[in-house]
C-alpha cells in the first residue's frame, strides 16, 4: 500500500501517487494517537502515583482552558503551573517514579505521558504569549510611528484644562 514514503491507492496510471497523502498521513498518525490513549488509560495506576496522576490531571485541564480561551495574560499567570511541573519532575529519577520503598508502581506511562502533555501545553502558552507580545511590539512601534507623522504643525500644550487652579 506504500511505496517510498507514499500511498499508492487510486494512483495514477502513471505511477505518481494520488492527491490526499497528508490526509492519509493525519488519520493514520491520529489514529495511532488514539489507540496510543486508549492503550495507556487502560493501564492501572497504583496508589503511590495516584495524587500525582491527579494534580497532573487539573494541571492539564487548567492548561487546556487557558489555551482554549487565550485572553491577555501574563508570564508571572503561568509561574504556579511551571513550579507545579517542576515538583513533579523532581519526583522522577532516571525517567521513573520510584515508591517509597525503592519499588517502581504500576501506571508509569499514563503518568509519564500526562506529564509530558502539560510540558507541550506550558511551552505553546509560553510560545503564543511570545507572539502575542511580538505583536503588541509592532503595533505600538506602529502606533508611535502614527503619532509622530500626525503631529506635524501642532504644538503640544503642557497645561492642565483652562478651568483648573493654577489659571485662577
């Protein structure tokens, strides 16, 4: 069904493949995703983990709204999730949760995944705020820019309103 890289159903005659590779691509990958999700959520948790399982759980889903609904937001707003993430990470020793008695519990790939889930959530807020400020920048570089050629023949009054105490 695949020749170098590519689908070769409903191909020309000539052996170039057909339109829609990437669509092809995206359902296989997304497919793929899915049973990937499936596979690690049938996958027990054992208690030791399960608090964490759970704070990274809220952290997702607090990071899927906030990326969902976007909004004017700050750096310092994403502070509480990054150390969040880095009390967990702490947790982690050579990319396993290790229980209290030096055991490794059961569910360390949802919780691994979960995990690795909130990074890529963090880094795109972090990524959008960047290009949000990037642009804030050259709207105002713009606006200044405005301003300046605007004013050209007018002079600036530094004076409050005529009503006020200092003209008395």
């Amino acid at each position: 069904m695949r020749k170098d890289g590519k689908w070769n159903v409903g191909g020309a005659a000539d052996g170039k493949p057909s339109q829609g590779q990437y669509v092809l691509l995206y359902l296989l990958r997304r497919c793929y995703g899915l049973i990937y999700s499936l596979l690690s959520s049938s996958e027990p948790v054992s208690e030791e983990l399960m608090p964490i399982a759970n704070k990274l759980s809220t952290i997702k889903k607090v990071l899927n709204e906030v990326l969902r609904y976007g909004g004017p937001f700050h750096p310092r707003e994403l502070y509480p999730y990054q150390l969040a993430l880095f009390q967990i990470d702490g947790l982690v020793k050579d990319g396993k949760f290790i229980g209290k008695d030096g055991s490794i519990p059961e569910g360390q790939g949802i919780v691994m995944a979960h995990l690795n889930e909130c990074h890529e959530l963090l880094e795109m807020l972090k990524e959008s705020l960047e290009n949000d400020t990037d642009e804030e920048e050259e709207e105002e570089g713009e606006e200044d820019n405005d301003d300046e050629e605007g004013s050209e023949g007018f002079e600036e009054i530094e004076k409050g309103p005529p009503d006020s105490e200092e003209e008395r």
